[in-house]
C-alpha cells in the first residue's frame, strides 16, 4: 500500500471515521476518540495498559479514548 490510510466519508455517519491501514509498527499513542481495530490478515501482538494482546484475521479490539496503545 502506498499510502499510510485512506479515509472514508458517508453522510449517514457523520462522525465516523474509516482508516484504512497496513502497518508493521506504530509506537504507542492515544487519542480523544474511541477506536475499534478489526484485522483483516495477519497476526498481531499489541501492548495496552500493561497487557499483551494477540490477534489474528476476523478478530477486533476496542480501545476507549485517551487509552494509551
């Protein structure tokens, strides 16, 4: 992939973002919103508040604002 996201907009849900993102690494950040993964291939290992997680493709993790992953 080319770019780093592409971001989706419907009128239906106006504030709703769509990221679309194929990524090896991301150091740890945190935001204002809520964010919901859902992995479409690939497995996953992602720190969050001190635990570890595992994902593989079909799986989703929600991380609630202001949490640090």
């Amino acid at each position: 992939m080319n770019h780093e996201f592409e971001l989706v907009q419907h009128p239906e849900f106006k504030h709703v973002n769509l990221l679309l993102v194929d990524l090896g690494y991301r150091s740890s950040h945190f935001h204002t919103e809520i964010e919901l993964c859902v992995f479409l291939e690939g497995d996953t290992t992602i720190y969050s508040n001190r635990e570890t997680y595992h994902t593989k493709p079909g799986e989703f993790i929600l991380f609630n604002a202001n949490e640090p992953h």
